[in-house]
C-alpha cells in the first residue's frame, strides 16, 4: 500500500486499483475548515491523471463530518473587504463537490455517526454512498437563515426526487439510514464500525470491472442527469451571500447560540 498525505487532515492510501481518502482532524467530528476544503478538492484534483487507481472511496476517522468549521476565522466572512473578496471566500464549497463530481473514477463516499450540511453536499456530489445503520444526515442550512448552496440542490433532486429534496432540505431535520436507502440518497446500509469495510467490498466489485467502459457509463449517466445543473446552481452563492446578509440570517444564529426559538420577518 501506498499513502500520500495532502496537508493535515487528508491521507490517500493506494491499494491496487482502489484509492481511500481519509479525512482526520483528530476529533472524531472533522468539521470543515477552509484549510480542510482545500486538502479534499485537492485530494479530488490529484486523481485526474491516474490510470491505476479505478474507484475513490472517501472517508472518516469518526463521524464523517459535522459540516462547516464555524469556529474556523478563514470561514468568517465578516473579515471579507466587499463583496468581492465575501464571494470569493464562499466559493470553496462549490469547488469542492464539483471537482468529486469530475472525478473520473467511480467514488464511494463511506458514511459514519453523522454527516452534516456540506457534508451532505460532498456526498451528494459522490457516484455512491455507504452509510452506517445508525448514521443520520441533516441539513441544518434553511433553519440557519442560510440557502443550500455548494451546487448540492439539483444533485439532490437527481437522487431524491422534487418532494423529498423539498422537506429535507427545508425542515433541518435529521434523515436516519433506513430512510436514506429508501429515498435514494443511500445506496448501502452497513453496520455502524463497518461502513469502510463494505464501501472496499464494493469498491472491489467495482475494480473487477473493465476500466474503460466504467468510465464511459459514469460519463454518460452525468452527462444526462447533469444536463440542466449549471442552469439551477451558477447563482446558489450569490443567493447564500445574500441570504446572509438578511436580518432573518442574523437572528437564526442568535436563536441557535441562546437555545431559543427565532422569530423571521423576513428582512
């Protein structure tokens, strides 16, 4: 096996035609910094010229993530000088699950305990995803004062349809494993500690096939699932820019952080 670290937090292991990348902040909850961001978009990048590696598996030491580091300063988009430099600052989460989704490669994203906001639009922008019986994914955005961005709402839409894109993207509410599967967010339940394993298991499967006509198929299915995206998604961050510059923004985390209930009017 060969193991090449990108940063602090992201190792990928290479073990014949399967690649793992592993995500470890050190506390079980690897929460997305920027500097996390950019580790897995250049993890991402670096399979572009790899003809040996056929399937990524992505996963977590832990919880797969708990979504955006907001205790992260290079997050705050406060210290952002205009709206320029507070576009760009927010444009790292698009980037990222756009270059998963360009991976060439079939990707198995490997699910544990929870995965979180961005997380789920990392997943979402994965061929496939193993989730533990006991792991749950939440959107926490809307509930937040915040749009769903990262290009993750068409993605959804693809593999859970319009109605329950809708409710779990707009309630905040948690989605269990067994609902996962059964919306088609999930396409694997394995047990809780497991989850890596099953997801190599089928990374194995998918390695026996031949390369090439892998890569079409994963090509064309994109092709044609993926045909109206940039259309729904070129403005999803200038919507989150906006969404947080809104007064109904400021009281969502002024709610969170006083365990109350917020009260929008829609400024």
């Amino acid at each position: 096996m060969r193991e090449i670290r990108i940063g602090d937090f992201v190792t990928v292991s290479h073990a014949g035609a399967i690649a793992t990348v592993t995500v470890d902040r050190g506390d079980g909850r690897n929460a997305l910094s920027r500097q996390l961001i950019l580790e897995l978009t250049e993890a991402a990048k670096s399979f572009a010229d790899d003809l040996t590696s056929h399937v990524v598996v992505l996963s977590a030491k832990g919880a797969f993530t708990a979504g955006a580091d907001l205790k992260d300063p290079a997050m705050d988009r406060r210290r952002a000088n205009g709206l320029l430099e507070r576009r760009h600052m927010v444009r790292i989460g698009p980037d990222l699950c756009d270059a998963w989704e360009r991976v060439e490669q079939v990707t198995i994203c490997a699910i544990e305990k929870y995965c979180i906001g961005g997380g789920v639009a990392l997943a979402g922008a994965c061929d496939f995803r193993v989730m533990g019986v006991g792991a749950t994914m939440r959107l926490p955005e809307i509930p937040l004062g915040m749009n769903m961005s990262w290009h993750s709402v068409p993605r959804l839409v693809s593999l859970m349809g319009p109605a329950r894109a809708k409710r779990f993207i707009m309630f905040g509410e948690d989605l269990n494993a067994a609902d996962a599967l059964s919306a088609g967010l999930a396409d694997l339940v394995a047990p809780d500690g497991a989850v890596l394993a099953a997801a190599q298991a089928w990374a194995e499967k998918v390695a026996r096939l031949p390369p090439n006509a892998v890569r079409m198929t994963k090509q064309s299915v994109n092709a044609a699932a993926n045909a109206l995206h940039h259309a729904t998604t070129y403005m999803d961050l200038d919507q989150y820019v906006a969404a947080t510059a809104g007064e109904d923004y400021r009281e969502a985390i002024k709610a969170f952080l006083e365990k109350r209930e917020p009260k929008f009017t829609g400024r």
